[in-house]
C-alpha cells in the first residue's frame, strides 16, 4: 500500500511538472497587448456589467487557479451565475475522470468541456460549432436572455497577437455598439470588451488538439 501510495505521489509529481512546461511554454501576452488589444473604456464596461446576464456575475469573477484549467473555470463562474451549486473548478470536475493531477494536460477541447458541465447539471448543455458569421450575430443578440449563458473557445492569437486556446464566459453583448462582453477567467486580462467580428474570427478557428473548429457552449 505504501508503495502504490508512492508511486501514484511521484506520478502526480512528475505530471504535474510538464503540465507546468507545457502552460509555460505558451506563447506569453505582454501587458501592453493585453490593454491595447481590447476595449476597457470605463463607460462601456460599467454598461457591460449592468447587461441582464452579466449583472447575475455580480462584477465578479473567480480566476482560474492554473493556466490549464479556464475551462473548469468558466463552467464554474456560469453555474454560480445561474444558480448551481457546484461553483468551483472541483466541483465541477469531480466525477470527470479529467483534470485529476490538478492540470488540465494541454488543456481541454469544446466537447470536453461540454461533458465536463453535463456531469454537474440538469440543465441543456450544447456544442455550437461551424458557426456562419451570421448566426454567431445572431447568438450574440441571445447573449443577453437571462436564461441562456454562452461560453466562447477561441485562440488569443487572433486578439492580442500571442497565446494558445481559451476558454470564458460571454456575459453579453452592446448591440448599439457591437462588442461582446467576455468575463475572461485569467487574472492577467480580467473581463474585456471586443469588436463581435474579431470575437468571430478568433473562435472561428482550429483547436489543434481536436481537430475541430472552436466555438461556443451553450447552457439554458
């Protein structure tokens, strides 16, 4: 028994350590493309926070604990939006299987993700992807119905110039103004306003891991 316990120690350990390679290796963001790169004008965000959905978040966000695991995260902030108990990473990873080691190894993909939150709810949950330019619009106009809640994959490339695959809660969209709130779960950016098209065109992309295009996720 000690030996096992040993053994499982040191593999959790050495896991653990090249998910830490892999999460550094990514391309790092500057902090100056990180502010350049989105829309932060005070009066714009104050609007955003007050938006149906995102005024369920309560101007608050809880950061995901590694660089791995944004998608636990943001199923994790959505539940606590709509009022699931499950509403931290473990809790919405326990009965998995995935993520175990504390790292979500090269991360997880949009189907993964959409398991990962149908193990914890009742609720509908479902996979868009192959979205035309047009009904990612037209979802966005959705963005704001209290009953929905959309969380968007999408590369950081297309957006700040560096960064690999992410994952965030929408919370809504300014349709006078066309930008989609993104209520993004990593501490270094926090929540942030984009144009919908350049949104559009970085989820309108490839996830090497799946081979399938990134999209959005679905809960109501």
């Amino acid at each position: 028994m000690k030996r096992s316990l040993a053994f499982g120690v040191i593999v959790i350990a050495v896991v653990g350590l090249l998910a830490g390679i892999l999460i550094a290796g990514q391309s790092r963001v500057s902090q100056d493309a990180i502010q350049s790169s989105v829309i932060r004008t005070p009066g714009l965000i104050d609007s955003a926070w007050k938006l149906p959905v995102a005024a369920t978040f309560n101007a608050d966000v809880t950061w995901q604990s590694n660089g791995s695991r944004c998608g636990p995260a943001s199923v994790a902030n959505t539940f606590r939006s709509i009022g699931e108990e499950e509403t931290t990473e473990a809790e919405v990873l326990a009965g998995t299987g995935k993520c175990w080691t504390g790292f979500c190894i090269i991360g997880l993909t949009l189907d993964e993700l959409a398991e990962v939150a149908r193990t914890n709810t009742r609720r509908k949950v479902s996979v868009l992807r192959n979205l035309s330019a047009d009904a990612f619009r037209e979802h966005m106009k959705r963005a704001n119905d209290p009953g929905r809640r959309y969380i968007v994959n999408f590369t950081r490339e297309k957006i700040f110039g560096a960064g690999a695959g992410h994952f965030s809660p929408i919370g809504g969209y300014l349709e006078a103004e066309d930008m989609v709130f993104v209520l993004d779960v990593n501490e270094d950016y926090k929540p942030w306003l984009i144009e919908r098209e350049r949104l559009f065109s970085a989820m309108n992309t490839i996830d090497s891991d799946g081979d399938k295009k990134r999209g959005l996720l679905l809960i109501e």
